[in-house]
C-alpha cells in the first residue's frame, strides 16, 4: 500500500513501459513537461553516468533528498516519500537483474 498526499492507502502497482530492445532514452522519444497523474509531473530529464556521486540526505522521517552530481551548483536534486522510495529501490532491483541479465545472454 501506498499513501496519497491526502494521507489515504491506494494499492500499489509495479508498472513501467519498457522501451523496444536498443532504444536509448532521448528527449525526442519520451514526453516532456508532462503531469502524470496527481502524484508526479516532469519536466525534465536526467541521464545520471557511472562515475556521477550520488548522496542522500533523510529531510523526514517520511522523505528522503537524493542528490546526483556535485553540489551546490552541479547537481540535480529530487525528493522521495517513504513508500516511493521503497518502490524506486524495488524496481530499481528488478532492473538491474535483468540489466545484468542481458550481459549474461539471458534475454
């Protein structure tokens, strides 16, 4: 379960729109400046490259800073609520399996 900025419980869900095999991700093949729901509007993207520092700071018991880059002037910054977070790292290993997956010749 998730909560909502209201504070109510929604179910949560693991969804992503994978891309065709060899697809990179570009600004002429994603949305752009777009409100996805209630819960997330982007406006931007971001391709964060091996090597690039990434730090946390927990501002809240509930929400978590992730910074990439080097502060203060070289850095993009974005904030996660507690659940959020849990689902980003959950997905996040769900990725890297297959990533490594793929190195193998397993896909």
């Amino acid at each position: 379960m998730a909560l909502t900025s209201d504070g109510s419980s929604v179910p949560t869900r693991r969804t992503h729109t994978a891309r065709p095999a060899g697809t990179k991700f570009t600004p002429s093949n994603e949305r752009r400046g777009t409100m996805l729901g209630a819960d997330l509007i982007v406006n931007s993207y971001v391709i964060v490259k091996e090597g690039c520092p990434v730090a946390f700071c927990v501002d809240t018991p509930d929400q978590v800073q992730v910074i990439c880059g080097r502060l203060p002037s070289d850095a993009f910054e974005f904030v996660l609520q507690r659940e959020a977070l849990r689902a980003f790292v959950e997905l996040g290993l769900e990725a890297l399996a297959e990533m490594d997956g793929a190195l193998a010749g397993e896909c």
